[in-house]
C-alpha cells in the first residue's frame, strides 16, 4: 500500500459542501474542477446517471493527474424516476419543490476513488420524505437559503432540514454530497490513514 504522506489526493469538483465533507477526515487535498457535461443520457437511471457523472468526474482529472487519487462525486434526485439537478434560479426551486411537497425522494449519492486505471465506483442512496408545505413557506425557505445549486433545492444541512420530515440513509453525509462513511473505507484501502497518524504522543506521567 501507498504512503498517504507521499501519495496526493484530489478532489474533482466545485462544490464548496463536498470540500468542506473532505476536510473534515484531516487529509490534504487539492481541488481541481473536472468540467464533465452532466446532460443525461437518453433512457439513463437516475442511478446510472449519478454513477456515470462521478466516475467520468475523476477521470477526468486523473488523465492530468495519474500518480494521484482522485475522488469524484455526484448527486442526483429521483422522483419516481425522474432526475431532478440543480434548480439555479428561483422559478425552478420553486417548481421542484412544489413537485415534490409531501413525496418521498431518493437523493442518489456516488462516489469514485481513481488512481489511472484503478478505480471504484459506488453509490449511497438516501430516502427523503418532504413535508406538505403551502407555497409561502416553500418561497419564503428559498429567499432565505437560496440552494440554487443544490440537487431537488433542499438544503439539509440549513434551513432546507425544516422542508423535510425524515431521512433514511447508512451515511448521514451522502444527502450533503459526499458520503464519508464509504469514502474512508476507500481511502484507507487505498492506503491513507484516516484519523491521520501523529508523530507525537503525549501522554500523562
């Protein structure tokens, strides 16, 4: 296995939440935006979409990049099969919100942890139940939060908790966009130390 100390880790993407998801486990990371067209494919899944975007996600940085570990994610929200992306303006959170006021909503979670032709690709799904609110409450919640660039306009780990009455998932950051549960399973097999280790141990005489 890899030294993680010597071994670089990249995250492909611009998204600010799944950055701040990374830092969290303590390693160091690069971000390097992957410029991946994310139109679906014609009759493609919901979870063959998110599957498909976050590998495509890390190869394309790995191309530039193959010595290092690339992480690539990507969220999709399915309504009874449909994909619901990122809303981006107002009218269109309001819509999808209004379409799925008091329905439960599968948020498609993937994940790919590439190093050149080594690569693993998985998905976590999360089941989300949205409370019946009146239009008021759902505009007055988008004016607040503004979530334009959130898959399905919920913002779970703001204001957006309120729109929702339950969460049904084996990795409670999946729904954020970065399950990070399954990704320090990966790193570690990859090699990395996840807390990372120190050389110092203080101890109490």
């Amino acid at each position: 296995m890899p030294n993680s100390s010597q071994t670089k880790l990249i995250l492909a993407s611009t998204s600010v939440y799944r950055r701040e998801l990374l830092s969290r486990l303590g390693i160091p990371f690069e971000v390097i935006s992957p410029k991946v067209d994310e139109t679906p494919l014609p009759g493609e899944s919901t979870l063959a979409l998110a599957m498909r975007l976050a590998t495509a996600k890390a190869a394309a940085v790995s191309q530039s990049h193959p010595d290092a570990w690339v992480i690539g994610s990507d969220q999709v929200a399915d309504l009874c099969g449909a994909a619901i992306g990122k809303p981006g303006n107002f009218e269109r959170a309001m819509a999808q919100l209004q379409l799925m006021r008091g329905s439960d909503v599968t948020f498609q979670t993937a994940l790919c942890l590439m190093k050149g032709d080594q690569h693993t690709t998985l998905c976590v799904p999360t089941a989300v139940t949205f409370r019946k609110l009146p239009d008021d409450v759902l505009q007055s919640y988008l004016l607040t939060e503004q979530p334009y660039d959130c898959a399905g306009s919920a913002k779970s780990e703001g204001l957006g908790i309120s729109l929702l009455e339950s969460i049904k998932s084996d990795d409670p950051t999946a729904l954020i966009g970065l399950p990070l549960i399954a990704l320090s399973g990966l790193l570690r097999n990859a090699g990395f130390s996840i807390p990372p280790k120190k050389s110092n141990i203080e101890t109490n005489s």
